[in-house]
C-alpha cells in the first residue's frame, strides 16, 4: 500500500511535538485520525516509525532515518506546489517576448525592469529580430508577445497601443546640428541619413519621408545592409546623419550625440504597440498585459478577440 504526503506530514508532526494529541492539536485535525494516518503509513514501510506510551511518542532509529528523508520529500512537494499555483496565476513561469527595437533606454526597457522586479519568479526571455519573424513566432507560438515600433493592423492577433516614445536625430558631435538642444523637422531638410535595411529601418525611413516630404524637401536616404549598431558606431566619421526612437539612446558610440527632434505642434513620437493570440493561455502573458494597461492607464481588454486600437497614453510617470 503506497503512502501520502498527507501521511508523512502528520508523522513529521507527531515527531516534532512528541505526541499525537498535540500533533493533532498544532494540525487542527482529531487525534483519531492522525493516529490512523501514522498507523497505515507504518504499515505501507513495514516497520514502526514511533515507540507510544502514555507519555507520548518516542522516534525509533529507523523512524529518525526515514523522517529525515520524509522532510525533504515534503519540501519539495511544498516547493512544487507553491511554483505551480504561482505559475497558474502568472506570478511564475515563463514569458517570451519580441521586439524590433532597442532596450538601452526608453519606455519598452523600463517596463522590462519593471515587470521582473513585480514578478521575479517569471523568467522574461526577449527576441529582437525583424516583425515578419516576431510574427511568425506568435503564429507558431514561440512568442507570446510582441512589441513594435508604429502600427501595424492585424486581425490575425489580438492588438492595442502601448506608449509613444520620442524622436531623435543622431549626429557626429561636430555636426553644425549638434550645438542645438532640440533639431525641428525643418533643420533635417538638407541632411544625408544613413539608416538599416533591417527593422525598423525601413519604419523610420517613410516616417522621415513623410515628415520632411511635408516641407519640400527629398529627403536624401540610405539604407545600408547592416544592423542599428553598425549605423551608429560609424556615424561620427561620415557626417550622415541617423533616425532613432528613445529606446535606442542609452547606448554610446565614439563621436555620437543624440539631440531630440520636435515638429510644429512639440516633441516628435512614434507609438509601440503590442500583439499576441488570443488563444494563448499563458498566465504568464495574463499577468504581463494586466501589468502593462495598469502602468500606462490604458484601457484594452486582454482576452476578447477583438483588435484594439487605444491610443497611446504617453510617457508612464
């Protein structure tokens, strides 16, 4: 006959007080049953784990060896099911999250820390790539969530706009620009930017077209086959000059400088907005999406399959 954890945990008690009557007491269970319990576990090993007399119980030799191990069995089992019950309430386990940007600095790095320091039993993995492979990986459900620079329209995915971080320019820091505290669209009219094919190159190129095509100007852009970090490390000796939202200014590079870029109506944003599957029961993602709206005062719903499309509240506080 197979023994319990139950079991074990009323031996353990009986062991640590000496007796089954206050064993029982300290449990809140009659005496009767733990005396049954011990009785069978006793029965399902073969030998007597307790000497009884009136005065109490007495651990046998055998008994001291068994219960040493018994601790460590109920121990895990606590371990076990404390890890499981947290994990269903998305306080543990385990989140994947994309992105197309960079974490050195900005809005998607702070909620990052944030949201590890609120849950540290949940392992937080990232993936920066491109958006067709961000979703790829939550169609495949490699991802749970992803979070991109702009918008992009999805009624495959459930949606919803996170925050909006600023512009800025990136220059050699003996550019004429780099003098000034704030650059306006209107400074950039005349400037050659180098920028990546790969995401969110691209993003940053038709938003730059778009806000300098508005003042007359062909906008002189190139896209170069390499990565944000090569753009930025050889700025400085080109005299180009380069496109990066917030999240990208906490990195340094020889010569850089980063100087904020304003339009008519104030400081130049871009939007983040996250995507995920509606399907996708991770507790985990429940939990990263509840934290998310309460830290931005959004007002998304996480689990009705429909796309949202709340505007970004700004910076958080």
């Amino acid at each position: 006959m197979p023994f319990n954890i139950r079991q074990l945990r009323y031996a353990i008690a009986a062991a640590d007080h000496g007796s089954f009557y206050r064993a029982a007491r300290a449990l809140d269970i009659e005496q009767s049953t733990l005396s049954r319990a011990v009785l069978k576990l006793e029965r399902s090993i073969g030998t007597e784990l307790f000497v009884r007399t009136r005065a109490g119980v007495t651990v046998t030799t055998i008994g001291r060896r068994f219960l040493r191990n018994a601790r460590t069995m109920v121990a895990n089992a606590d371990r076990m099911l404390a890890a499981t019950r947290a994990a269903g309430k998305g306080r543990a386990g385990g989140l994947t999250l994309g992105f197309n940007s960079s974490v050195s600095a900005g809005n998607l790095r702070a909620t990052l820390v944030a949201a590890r320091q609120e849950n540290p039993d949940v392992e937080i993995d990232g993936i920066e790539t491109g958006r067709s492979a961000l979703f790829a990986g939550l169609d495949s459900g490699e991802i749970d969530i992803a979070i991109l620079m702009g918008e992009v329209h999805r009624d495959d995915f459930r949606h919803a706009s996170f925050w909006s971080e600023h512009v800025f320019v990136a220059m050699s820091n003996c550019h004429a620009l780099s003098e000034r505290d704030v650059v306006n669209w209107v400074d950039l009219r005349d400037q050659r930017f180098a920028l990546p094919t790969a995401d969110p190159g691209p993003e940053i190129r038709d938003m730059l077209i778009g806000r300098l095509w508005q003042s007359g100007a062909r906008p002189d852009i190139e896209l170069h086959p390499v990565n944000r970090e090569t753009i930025l490390s050889f700025l400085g000796e080109t005299g180009m000059l380069s496109v990066a939202c917030e999240g990208a200014t906490g990195a340094l590079y020889p010569n850089v400088v980063y100087r904020p870029v304003h339009g008519e109506q104030g400081p130049a944003l871009v939007a983040y907005s996250g995507y995920w599957r509606d399907d996708n029961a991770n507790p985990a993602l429940k939990r990263f999406l509840a934290f998310v709206r309460k830290r931005y005062a959004l007002s998304f719903e996480i689990g009705t399959p429909t796309t949202e499309n709340i505007q970004p509240s700004g910076e958080a506080p």
